[in-house]
C-alpha cells in the first residue's frame, strides 16, 4: 500500500511539474525574467527527480538473492538521496548563479503580465501535486504534524515530493513576489533577487531532505514500532526482562533484533515455542516487520 500511494505521489508529480516547466520555459524566453528562468530549470530539475525516484522505487521492489539476502528495498534512499544532490546543484546553486548574473547585469523584462498569469496557473498545479503527495501520506501520517512525520517517516519517496512541492510553492511566491515588484518599480534587481532566493530555498530543502534520507540510509530506527514491542514483549510472562531492542527501517520493511531474558525453568522446546508465538504476534501487530532474530541472553 505504502508503495503503490508513493507511486501515485511521484507520478502526480511528473505530470504537474513537466506542465509547468514547459509553461515557465516560455514565458522566461518570452519575458527575459530571471526569476521564471529559475523557476524553469526547477521544474525540469523536478521531473528529472522524479523520474530517478520512479528508477530507485523499481529497482527497491527486487528480489532477495543468496548475495542479497535482505532485498535491496534500502536502494529507494540511495536514489532518494541522488534527488536531494540534484536539488541542490541543478536546481539550487544554478538559480542563485543566474540571479547573481542578472543582478550584476541587468536586463529588461518584457510581457510581464503573461508571466505572472503563468505564475499564478503554475501555483494551482503545484498545489494540486502537493495535495496528492498529501493523500498519500495521509494514512501514515496520522495524528503527527507534517513535520513529525517528515522527521520519522521511512518513505523517502513521499519525503523527496513533499519536499520538492513545498519548496516549489514557496518559490513561486517568490518569483511572483520578485516580477510583481520589477512590474511595479521598473527595478529588475527584484526580479534577479527573487531568482536568488529561490535558489537559496532549494539549497535548504535539500539540505533537509538529505540529512534525513542519509540518516535512513545508514540504518535508522523505527521508534515508534520499537516501543511497542518492547511494551509487549515486557507483559509477556515468559520474559524475565528485555535486555535491547533494534528495530531498523529496510525500506518499506523493518528488520527487527531482540535480546531478551526468559526464564530459567523454561526447557529448551517451551521456550522455542515461546519465542516462535511472540514473533508471530509482532508480525501480525505490525505488518512492516519482515524479519525477527531472537537472542536469548542474561546480559547485554
């Protein structure tokens, strides 16, 4: 389910931001607007990034084999973090580079009315990609705030689009902000300015969206499922006490190892049987965890 809403995510995602490139490429080459020119590469850096996500979220769904036992569900991050590099070269250090060369050389902007219908079109289609990233996260998101799911969510995809939408809405408020105010003023160092700032708001976002799928990369816990097997585990009367929990993200799956204390009158059958039992009921209680091991220990 997780991966069919981040598929769904990432295609809304392709279709509005290769609309909007193809739209703002016009309207930069017609207005001469630095600020649209910025924006276009953004929508193009965008569709790039979501064809990579597409690439990542295919190869994910491989088989396991003998060399790779565990799956390769964990290759989703490394091309989630190739979108965040992207972000930050293509689109980000590049939008800063052309603002600063407008500035320093201005230059006139023409038919500036038709690029700020454009604007105005292209913040309808973001906001309704951003709403399908939305509906996508909805059913893991849950009660948390965007934030808190952003920060222990495991679906880097749904981290790398929701990122992306935020900051393109938030850069066409800018980029309407600097052409309306060039309009206005007659001053183009808006229009250069406003082309800066969004470079500097992508670097941002991908400064985030990075260290958090970096963080997945190199092995992650899932807290909130950890918790609760500790809790349950804890009630179990078999169990004398939980010496360590992992509960690592893999993916969509979670690979989860236990150390625990039984009691010492179990023989060696009844305590097998024990251990199968509770694995059992961590599987059906949470449906992402795809691996056990079970260690039984009297220390840590």
């Amino acid at each position: 389910m997780a991966n069919n809403n981040s598929t769904k995510a990432v295609l809304y995602a392709f279709s509005a931001n290769l609309g909007i490139a193809i739209a703002k490429t016009g309207a930069a080459v017609w207005t001469g607007s630095g600020s649209m020119l910025a924006e276009a590469i953004h929508s193009y850096a965008d569709c790039g990034n979501q064809v990579l996500l597409l690439v990542g979220m295919k190869r994910s769904a491989k088989e396991a084999t003998q060399k790779h036992p565990m799956g390769y569900e964990r290759e989703s991050y490394i091309w989630s973090m190739m979108v965040a590099f992207i972000l930050f070269s293509v689109g980000g250090v590049f939008a800063v580079h052309e603002g600063w060369e407008r500035y320093i050389h201005p230059q006139s902007i023409e038919n500036a009315n038709t690029a700020l219908l454009i604007l105005l079109i292209a913040v309808g289609m973001e906001a309704f990609s951003l709403k399908g990233a939305l509906s996508a996260m909805a059913e893991e998101k849950g009660s948390q705030t965007l934030w808190q799911w952003f920060k222990s969510t495991h679906s880097s995809e749904l981290m790398v689009i929701t990122g992306e939408d935020i900051a393109a809405l938030l850069g066409l408020v800018i980029a309407l902000l600097g052409l309306g105010l060039t309009v206005l003023t007659g001053n183009t160092a808006f229009d250069a300015v406003g082309s800066m700032s969004i470079g500097v708001l992508l670097i941002i976002v991908a400064a985030v969206v990075g260290t958090e799928v970096h963080s997945l990369l190199i092995g992650e816990s899932a807290e909130a499922i950890r918790i609760n097997i500790q809790t349950y585990l804890e009630a179990q009367p078999c169990v004398l006490q939980v010496l360590n929990i992992w509960a690592i993200n893999h993916g969509n799956s979670v690979m989860v190892a236990i150390k625990a204390e039984l009691k010492p009158e179990l023989t060696v059958a009844t305590a097998v049987q024990e251990i199968n039992a509770m694995e059992r009921q961590i599987k059906l209680t949470h449906s992402r965890v795809k691996w056990i091991f079970f260690e039984i220990d009297n220390a840590d």
